[in-house]
C-alpha cells in the first residue's frame, strides 16, 4: 500500500514539476486575433447568430459523419471471421460497401454532391 502511494506522490510531483516548467517558460501573448478567435461551423462567432448557413459545410459534415459510422460499422468485420466461415464475412462486407456505394452514387446523380468533382 505504501508503494502505491510513493508512486502517486511521484507522478504527482513530476507532473506538477512540468506544468510549472510550461507555465513560466510558456509564450502567453496572442498576437494574432485570427488564430485566437474560435472557429465555428464555418461562420464568424460575433456575427448574429441567424445568418444562413452553408451548405457546403453541411454537406461536408453529413459526408464525415457518413463515413465515420461506415468505419464503425466495417471494423468489426474482421472480427467475425472466428465465429463463421470467411464467404459469409466476405458476402457482407461486400453487400455493406455496395449499399454505400449505391447511396452515394445516388446523391451525387441527384446533384447535392456536386461540389465535390
């Protein structure tokens, strides 16, 4: 029990040490009022609140959120093959990236994704 205290006092102390270190030795001057203003979704944060927003940056986060759950989804993929035979893993993975496919030629046939080519 002691030696677990002795080894959180030390990572304590060592941390402590280093954010010391990085408080004074650390550069607190923001010059540029660009880069120390928040970025938001695309718009200027000081500006009302119900300017419309762009499309094009929305499209772009539905795209990203897409693709997100679509990695979600194919990661475990792999896994599966302890459980069955490897047709049925690759028939799914295969009808799975199809599907994908399909949704996103169709969108682009439809011209919300012509920003894209």
């Amino acid at each position: 029990m002691f030696s677990y205290f002795i080894c959180l006092l030390v990572s304590f102390l060592i941390s402590f040490f280093l954010w010391l270190l990085s408080f004074f030795l650390g550069k607190r001057s923001f010059v540029d009022l660009e880069k120390s203003s928040p970025f938001e979704c695309g718009f200027d944060p000081n500006l009302s609140a119900r300017l419309p927003f762009s499309m094009r940056f929305f499209l772009l986060a539905v795209l990203f959120l897409i693709f997100d759950v679509e990695i979600v989804l194919l990661l475990p993929i792999p896994l599966v093959f302890s459980f069955s035979s490897w047709e049925v893993v690759l028939l799914f993975g295969l009808f799975f990236v199809i599907v994908l496919l399909v949704g996103l030629f169709h969108e682009w046939k439809e011209g919300s994704l012509n920003w894209v080519s």
